[in-house]
C-alpha cells in the first residue's frame, strides 16, 4: 500500500462525497470519525443556543447529502413551506382556511413522498393492466423521506388541532426535521417531543451521555453483529427457496423474524443513544415486541413510533372505533394498508399489512370471548405462540422478494419438513445457531435485567466502557468477515 | 464541556486510534489461538486511486440451443489456436458434476487428458486458502486449467476486501500455465464476484456465465445435466473462438465420458 498524502487526499474526499450507495450508516467507521469530530464541537457551541441549532442542522444536512445528494433541497423546501404553513394556520380564526391550509401541507408533503416513492410501483400497475411496455423512471429516494414527511405531517396536524404552538423559527424547524439521529430510520419524533428540548437546551447529564453510549453499542451488537450476520443466512435461503429443506426454511423464516428485529431495533437504539448523548430524550421505538400475547400488543410493542403515528393521524382521523364495529374493522384495515404500504412500493407489502390488517381485526372481534379464558401459563403460552406464529408468517411475505418466493418458502417448510435435518443443520450452521439462540434468550431476558446492566455501566469506571467498545467493535469486524455457506450439502 | 463528554471523547479517540492503528495490519493478529481481524481503514485511506475498468456485460442471453455471448471488456488479440493435445485439469465446486463429463467427452474427442478435481462447496477461499491447487498443478503437470468456481460466493457481502486476496492466491498458484475461469451460473444477482473475477483474471480468461439461460436442478441453483452440457458446449465454443489461449474443443459426438476424478468434502 502506498501511505501517500495524494491517495489519503483523495480518498478523504471520495469518502465525505455524495454516494447513494454508502449511506452513513451509525454502524460504518466513517460515521464514527465524524462524530469524533463533531462532539467537541458541539459541547462547545451547545450553550449558545442559535449556534448549536446552526451547527447541528449543517451536520444533518450533510448527513443526509452523504446520501440523498442535491435532494435535501426538496427536504429544505418541504421544511420551508409547512413552517411557512404552520405559521399561517395558528394565525388563522377561520376554520375552513385552516383545514384549507393543513389539507394544502398534507397534499405536498405526501405528494413528494408519492412521487418519489410510488410512480414506478403505479406505472408498473398501469402497464400489467393495460400491457403497455414501459421503461421505469430513474428515481432515487432521497434517505428518510418516509420518515421525515410523516414528522413534518404530524407537526402541521397537531398545530392545526392546536395541540402545538408552531415554532417562530425555521433554524429550530429545521433542526427538528433534519435531526441526524432519527433521519434516516426513525423513530419518527413528534414536534411535541423535541421543540421543547430544543428550546430548553438542557446539557447531557452523565446518565445521558454513558446510558446513550450503552444503547449505541447495544444497537450495534444488534445490527451489525446479529442481525447482518442471521442475514447472510437468510438472503441465501430466501434467494433460492427450492434448494432447501423443510427444517433449512424454517430456519430462514425464524432467522429472519429475529433478523428485521435486530437490524430494526438495533438501528433505532443507535439514534436514541446519540440523541441522548446529546442531550435530547428520544422516545422508545421497540419494547421486546416478540414477548407480545396478541397482535395489538405487538402493534404496542413494534415500531411504536410508528404504530403510534398511524393510531393518532389515520385511524382515529378515519373514525377510529367510534362509529361502530364495522366502521373500526375497516378503519383498522385502512391504517394497516397505509402501514404496509408506507414501508415499500409493492404489493408484497400491502399484502403484509392487509395481514396485519385482519390479524387486528379478528383479534378486536374475538376479545370478548378471549377475555374470557382463565389467565393461565398455558393460555398466555399458546397466546404467545399464534401470535408469534402469525407475525413470523406475515414476515415472510415482508421479505421475499415476489409472492411466489413467499408462497415457495411456506409451502417448502411444510411439504419438506423433516426433523433429521434439524442436528445436521445444527452441527454445520453451529455459529448461526448460537446466534439465533443467544439472540432470542436475550429477547426474553426480564426488563429489569437490561436496565441493571445498563445502570451498572454507567457507573463503571473509563476502562470498562473503553474495554466494551473495543469488544464490541472487534465482534463487528469478526462477524462481518465471516461468511455462510450457501450449500451444506452438494447434491446435484 | 460537561466530564462525562471529555470521557465520552477520551473513550472514543482512545477506540477508534486503536484500531486505525490495527488497520495497518491487514492480514489480521495472529494470537496463537485465534487470528484477530483488523479494520479497513488504512486501506480505505491510502488505498491507490483506481483507474476504473471497464466491466463485462453479457450481449445476450445464451440458451442450451444458442452458443454463449459472454464477451470480454475489450477483445483481446485473437490468438492462433493451439491444436496439440493438452493435459487440462480442471477444477472447482460442485458445478463441476454437470461440466465435468461433458468436458471429458471434449478432452476424449480431441485427444486431450483431462483430470477433474471437485471439492464440494468450495470457494475461492478454500481454493486460495491452502495449496491443494499448487499440489495437483505439481501432481499432474497440466498444461492448461479450467476453473469454476463463484457459485458458493455469490452472496458474500464485501467480497473484494474479503476474497481478493485468496483469488490472487490461486491465480499465482497457476502462475503461467493458460486457463479459463468459468464465472458461476447466477440464480440470483451476486454481491461481487463476477465483477471481481473480471478484474483479476487474465484478459481473455474469463467466461462470464452471468446472464445466461440455464435450467435448473430441483434444487434451483445448479443447472440440470443437459443445461450444464449445453453451457460446456458456450464455454468450449468461447475457448476456441473468443479466448486468450484458445485450444483444440470441436464438439464430441457423444454426450459425455468418463475422466479421472478426484472428490474432495466440504471443508468444515
């Protein structure tokens, strides 16, 4: 290797470069350079609050360049026009010109979203319909636009309901919109949640910077260890459903439950640990979702901050239960649809949340007579396993490619099933194993055992804390160089 | 600056310089017991600027009744074809089950010897991990070598940085001897290792399969017999016609023969 300045140059500068394909991931070495960089800094600007909003809005603009290029133009332009909006509806007594206003932010917030995200899936449908042959348009989604459009709908809504005063400043507007933290994958933080701490300004207290530090490792324990390396397993067997046996794909679909888990939660662990290590209190994003007895406390437990925006501004917007079963039944089937349909341009995904969709709804109907039964360990067990059963299946559809894949992969595990693979898959796939198993104990590990480790580590001297980073970041670089075979056995 | 952010600064300078540190190691810490990986970092910072190559694109899909169309970048100078008889080894995955007899067939019609060398589930760092390849070279003295291998690899994330070095290995264990990669007959697209293959390999060396029609196995992955013979019939074609050593490979009248075979198990 030549150590030259010239090459180190231009390989800085590659690497700070616009690239769709190297998002700066908290995971990724690079990120952890610069947020190196950026800490003292902003310890340093923090008590000047005009500063630290200017600096940490730049920072976030970058972040998102990094990724999503000239595209963060439309972000600031978004931004722009539902402050500018916002503003004029607080001004407003009359009622139609608010709900004109709002309904006018709405529109061209989720308008971007759809054009940017849906006209390839839309055109796509238009040309199986009508058997055109067209070429898709070469879009590129800017990163986050599924997360920050539903923040900046739910700041505008909850200032038209006038559950929120609108902030006077586009710094601090965009400071909330663009937040580093929480813009590429949630969660999506309300304006009531984080105008306030912007505005108080309070330092990092010792519990915020180390329990955050706590939480960054966890998440990448999570994200970068387990769940990237369940995935490499996953992909495989998900690529080629046909080559596998029954005990092989139920390992796919068990792997990839607890895989969307890690890497999901894993990543939202990270930015609520970086937010708290700045000082600003994000709220939880997942709370152990698969100790959940039914699909609604699954719902409680997933993705809350998702579940959570849906529940406040589509379901209760619709109706939500107050106009009857049936309307509840098809207000909960419509928020799922948008759910499933939030998450990916596909039908595979509608069809996910459809799933969902009547999972809710069966479960909202059966309540009375479920109510009923005794509350035994039996009961909360088999509880427990339909509802597992049914999100690992719905999962399944979530992440096969086509559903003739999901179909393929579903109807393998049962048509092929056969127990004796199950020690052979065990003794070849002995590494993924113990991850999949350690990963599932830890899940069902007591609350109160997580929150007693995270406060010991607070408390623990430098060293340990230096020593859990290194260990951690060593587990990274191991897990990421090890591979998994795609064929344990070669028949032809 | 509160103490708790000085010490979450010191924690993570003190972190990130280790293992910058450790980065100018690339081949890992041998600990006895262990072999500790190292980051990228020195390599992704003083890495040399890369002149960008030009990469193969098949220019239509070969069928088991259409010869291949895998092209290379550039064409090379077309060689004169060698028409003497060779000794060829050939070596690889399990793809090697539907070439192999179809390639004997080759070898008996136009008086080649060929040996064929399968180990199961390999990849080109189980190849370019050990010196078996060096052995049989040594074993049997061949005078030219088909590889196939790519098909256990096709979804290893980051795979230059993971496997560069092993492919290396084995192209230096072949040293001048002419051969012919056979890229992997993609199922699914791949995270590298066609891409990877083109860039290493000699030009004129590798016969991209990406892109080609192929029937397959139950299990999904491994063409059937007669699509595995039918893309032995593109390679053979592509040696003869396309490739930077072409040999004699007219077609054999018959399907398939039998040639000396030596199997290795999986690596566990």
């Amino acid at each position: 290797m030549d150590y030259s300045l010239t090459n180190l140059w231009h390989n800085l500068t590659a690497q700070l470069a616009y690239d769709p394909s190297q998002p700066l991931l908290f995971s990724s070495g690079l990120f952890w350079v610069l947020f190196l960089l950026f800490i003292p800094l902003y310890a340093w600007v923090k008590p000047r609050r005009t500063q630290m909003l200017l600096f940490v809005t730049a920072f976030s603009l970058f972040f998102f360049y990094k990724s999503s290029g000239w595209y963060l133009l439309f972000m600031v332009f978004t931004a722009t026009l539902d402050w500018l909006l916002a503003q004029r509806i607080a001004q407003s007594g009359d009622d139609r010109r608010r709900r004109w206003l709002m309904t006018l932010s709405v529109v061209c917030s989720a308008g971007l979203l759809v054009g940017f995200k849906y006209t390839n899936f839309v055109l796509w449908n238009i040309d199986a319909i009508i058997g055109r042959n067209f070429q898709p348009l070469d879009i590129v989604l800017p990163v986050g636009i599924s997360f920050y459009t539903f923040r900046t709908i739910s700041y505008v809504v909850d200032v038209y309901k006038r559950k929120l005063q609108p902030t006077d400043s586009l710094l601090e507007y965009l400071f909330f919109i663009s937040f580093f933290p929480c813009l590429i994958a949630g969660p999506i933080v309300r304006a009531t949640e984080l105008l306030p701490q912007i505005r108080q300004n309070k330092p990092a207290t010792r519990a915020m910077v180390y329990g955050g530090l706590w939480l960054v490792l966890m998440g990448v324990l999570k994200k970068a260890v387990a769940a990237d390396y369940i995935a490499q397993y996953v992909n495989i067997a998900f690529g080629n459903p046909a080559g596998y046996s029954g005990v092989e794909l139920l390992m796919a679909i068990l792997g990839y439950t607890m895989q969307i888990y890690l890497d999901f939660s894993g990543y939202s662990d990270m930015a609520i640990g970086l937010a708290s290590i700045m000082g600003f209190r994000l709220p939880k994003n997942f709370d152990f979702p698969y100790l959940s007895l039914n699909v609604t406390e699954f719902w409680r437990r997933w993705h809350m901050s998702l579940s959570f925006w849906l529940r406040d501004y589509v379901y209760i917007s619709l109706g939500g239960n107050r106009r009857g079963k049936r309307r509840q039944y098809l207000n909960l089937m419509a928020t799922m649809l948008i759910g499933g349909l939030w998450h990916g341009a596909a039908w595979k995904f509608i069809f996910w949340g459809a799933g969902h969709g009547g999972a809710l709804c069966l479960h909202k109907w059966l309540m009375p007579r479920l109510k009923a039964l005794p509350d035994t360990g039996w009961v909360r067990f088999v509880s427990w396993l339909l509802t597992f059963l049914v999100v690992s299946l719905l999962w399944v559809f979530f992440r096969a490619d086509t559903f003739g894949t999901a179909c393929d992969v579903i109807w393998g595990t049962v048509s092929r099933f056969d127990m004796a693979y199950l020690p052979v898959f065990a003794q070849v796939r002995n590494t993924w194993c113990i991850v999949m198993v350690l990963a599932f104990a830890l899940h069902f590990l007591p609350q109160a055992i997580w929150n007693d480790l995270r406060r010991r580590f607070i408390r623990s001297p430098w060293w340990v804390k230096l020593l859990a980073f290194v260990i951690v970041v060593q587990l990274v670089l191991e897990f990421a160089a090890a591979d998994v075979q795609p064929f344990i056995y070669a028949q032809f | 600056m509160s103490k708790a952010l000085r010490g979450l600064i010191g924690i993570l300078t003190a972190g990130l310089a280790i293992f910058a540190a450790l980065s100018f190691v690339p081949d890992g810490i041998d600990l006895g017991f262990a072999r500790l990986k190292t980051g990228s970092f020195a390599e992704t910072m003083f890495a040399a600027q890369k002149v960008p190559k030009p990469v193969a694109q098949p220019v239509g899909k070969g069928t088991d009744e259409q010869p291949g169309k895998a092209v290379q970048p550039s064409k090379p100078k077309k060689a004169a074809m060698d028409t003497t008889a060779k000794v060829i080894l050939f070596i690889g995955d399990s793809m090697l089950e539907g070439l192999g007899p179809r390639l004997a067939a080759y070898a008996n019609e136009n008086g080649h010897t060929l040996i064929n060398v399968i180990w199961y589930s390999s990849t080109t760092e189980v190849w370019g991990g050990c010196t078996r390849l060096k052995e049989r070279i040594a074993e049997f003295h061949p005078d030219y070598i088909f590889v196939c291998l790519g098909a256990n690899e096709l979804f290893v994330s980051d795979i230059k940085r993971k496997r560069q070095r092993y492919l290396d290995n084995m192209l230096a264990q072949i040293g001048d001897i002419p051969y012919v990669w056979i890229g992997p007959p993609n199922w699914k697209p791949d995270t590298g290792i066609n891409d990877m293959l083109q860039e290493s390999c000699a030009q004129g060396s590798f016969y991209l399969s990406n892109g080609q029609h192929f029937d397959r196995a139950k299990d999904g992955a491994h063409p059937t017999h007669a699509s595995a013979a039918a893309w032995c019939d593109r390679v053979c074609k592509w040696v003869m016609t396309q490739s930077a050593h072409p040999i004699k490979l007219n077609r054999p009248k018959v399907a398939k023969a039998r040639c000396r075979t030596i199997v290795y198990q999986p690596q566990r």
